[in-house]
C-alpha cells in the first residue's frame, strides 16, 4: 500500500531550502522519530502508553504536513490500544517513506 508523502518532502524540501544535505538529515531525523513511534506504539501494553505514542505520532506528523500519517494517528487514539490494523498501516507508511 503506498502513502501520499509529496506533502512531507514539500515540507522538508522548504526547511532545507537550497541544501540537500539538510534535507537528506530532515528526511532521516523524521524516519528515525516514526520508527521510534511505532515502536512505542507496538510496545504499549496499557491504554495511557498507546495514547501518548499515539499523540507523540500525530504530533510529528503535524509538524511536518504529513496527513494521512496525522489519520492514521488519529484512527489510533480513536481505537483501541493495541490495535494491530492501524500500527500495520502505520509501519507500511514508514516503509514505504524510507523506501522512496
């Protein structure tokens, strides 16, 4: 399943300007925070750990434009902890970012 990112690279394409060594740092700096995030996400065992991983998430994506990643954190405060469904999607999103 591919995810929409032209948004985010806009993004980090502004923030970097005319420099594509900070781009590629931005680029890699938002990749390691989602992995981290969907790590925390995979690893909560209790409601209040899923919401601030999940807040966490929609935070960075906030930040950098990306909505269909800022969805599928607010389907993940929506739904229940753990849900597999949503932190899959979440991960194929990542992949599929690092990836392009």
């Amino acid at each position: 399943m591919a995810y929409e990112a032209g948004a985010l690279d806009a993004t980090l394409a502004a923030a970097a300007g005319e420099d594509p060594a900070l781009f590629s740092e931005l680029r890699q700096a938002f990749i390691e925070s989602l992995a981290h995030q969907v790590d925390m996400l995979r690893r909560s065992r209790c409601d209040g750990n899923w919401q601030i991983a999940a807040l966490r998430l929609k935070g960075l994506a906030a930040s950098f434009h990306a909505d269909p990643l800022i969805e599928m954190a607010e389907e993940a405060l929506d739904g229940a902890p753990g849900e597999p469904a949503v932190v899959r999607r979440i991960q194929a999103f990542l992949d599929d970012f690092s990836q392009a």
